[in-house]
C-alpha cells in the first residue's frame, strides 16, 4: 500500500501564499492541490503516464514471458540432440497430441521442465509465476509452459490487459473523496483509468483542524509503493508545487495588469 500525507506543514508558507491570492481557505487550498497531487501520482504510478497501450504491451509480454504460444514448443525441440526424438515429438506435436508429449518428456527425464497449459489452469500458472510484491512475472518461469492453443492464450492476455490502469485507480478514487473539490475531481485523469473502481483509494480529511489542515491519501493496492517509487513520490509533490507557485505568479500579473488598466 501507498500512503501519502499532504498537509500544510512542509509547504506552509506557499499553502497561505496559494489560499490568499486565490481566495479560499486553507482547507480549500489543501484539497485543490491533493487533487492535482492525486493526478500526478496517477500519471507517475506504472504504467508511467497516460498512455494505455503502453500498459497493455506490457501484460502481453509478461504472460508471454510465462505461457509461451504452441510454436515454441519447436524451439523446445532443439534442446533435444537426438534426430528420432525429435521427429517423433514433432509429429506429436502437429497432432495435437500433448498427453503423450507429455508421456514421452517424462520418461526421458524432461517432464519436471515442461508443462501443458490449457484455459483453465492459464491463470494459476501465471499467478505462481508472479511476484506478489511487484504484481510482475518472474523473469524465468519454473517451468517451460506451452498453450496447449494460442486462441485461449490470446483471450487470456486480452482479459488481463483490461485490468491495466488499476494501480492508477487509487489515486483516482482518492480525487473523487476530495468533498472540497467543486470541479471534476479526476480532471486530467484517463477515462482508462476512471472505468476502474476497486475501492482501492483512500482519504483520510483532517482538514477540520485549523492548527493542522491534513490530507491522507493512500493507494491500497499490495503493491502500490512499488509501482510508485518514493522518488516519483517526491518528483510528483515538487512539481505540484511548481504548478502552485505558477498558478499564483499568473493570478497576480492578471490582476497587476487589471490595476494598470484602470489607473
């Protein structure tokens, strides 16, 4: 999980500054900026930035990296040094004939490295490859599996790639609890990521407190905090605050060339 508090106490002065110009309260001021911070953290939190087929490319190769399509099971085949082996695995093969492929890698000693994978048992397979940490398949798989058919692998891959953007979601559904944000909340947000809702975002609002306005955001993904380094972390609430202190410079020239105009 990924927790962030954004409050006034490290930006302080620029928070006062920031309500001030715009004319709002501290609490308001806190809100605005957690929501702009919620869009960095969406934008930063893998798949980096706003790009899906980026996080879809990404799935297929980590299924890809663990289920590998029936052809390769040729290439499977090279590992095998002797030439009647290899015609006879061969012909099985193009006969669709796994269970005994199967049959004759155990009796040589190969079948502890290879396995057939049918649709049902595709998503256990990937599951125990993966790192339940990152959420990312290992880079070498225990086994070497084969699809048994590419048409289920395929559907495998495409169901999977419609899951991309869930990490993001949190830092969305944090903007949707910001009650103080009176325009659209996930502005700047993808829709790809906004068709998700998990109900991994989470805000805690202590902004009631006038002595410590404070927002919680947290992102209750498992593996959140690694898909949004601590340094993406810092990244992002910098350029928050840039976007703060700019806002603030073109409030005030709008308002000195107001000034100008009516002198």
């Amino acid at each position: 999980m990924a927790k962030f508090k954004f409050e006034n106490l490290k930006f302080e002065q620029i928070m006062k500054d920031y309500a001030t110009i715009r004319e709002t309260t501290i609490p308001d001021a806190v809100h605005l900026n957690a929501r702009l911070l919620c869009v960095e953290f969406a934008r930063r939190t893998q798949p980096f930035g706003n790009d899906e087929n980026v996080g879809k490319e990404r799935v297929r190769k980590d299924i890809s990296n663990v289920i590998k399509p029936p052809i390769y099971f040729l290439k499977f085949l090279e590992r095998t040094k002797n030439p009647r082996l290899q015609n006879n695995l061969r012909k099985l093969f193009f006969n669709r004939r796994f269970g005994d492929i199967q049959q004759v890698l155990n009796k040589i000693g190969f079948g502890n490295r290879f396995a057939v994978v049918d649709s049902s048992s595709m998503p256990g397979v990937h599951k125990a490859n993966r790192n339940h940490r990152t959420g990312r398949a290992f880079s070498r798989p225990d086994k070497f599996y084969i699809a048994e058919d590419s048409s289920p692998l395929q559907s495998y891959i495409q169901t999977k790639q419609k899951m991309v953007g869930l990490a993001k979601s949190g830092w969305a559904e944090c903007a949707k609890q910001l009650r103080r944000v009176t325009s659209s909340a996930t502005r700047g947000i993808p829709s790809w990521v906004n068709r998700h809702s998990a109900g991994l975002g989470e805000v805690q609002d202590r902004t009631d407190n006038p002595f410590a306005p404070v927002v919680v955001l947290s992102n209750r993904l498992p593996w959140a905090d690694q898909v949004l380094r601590p340094t993406e972390q810092l990244n992002g609430t910098a350029l928050v605050a840039q976007k703060m202190k700019k806002e603030m410079e073109t409030i005030l020239k709008k308002r000195q060339l107001k000034l100008q105009e009516a002198s």
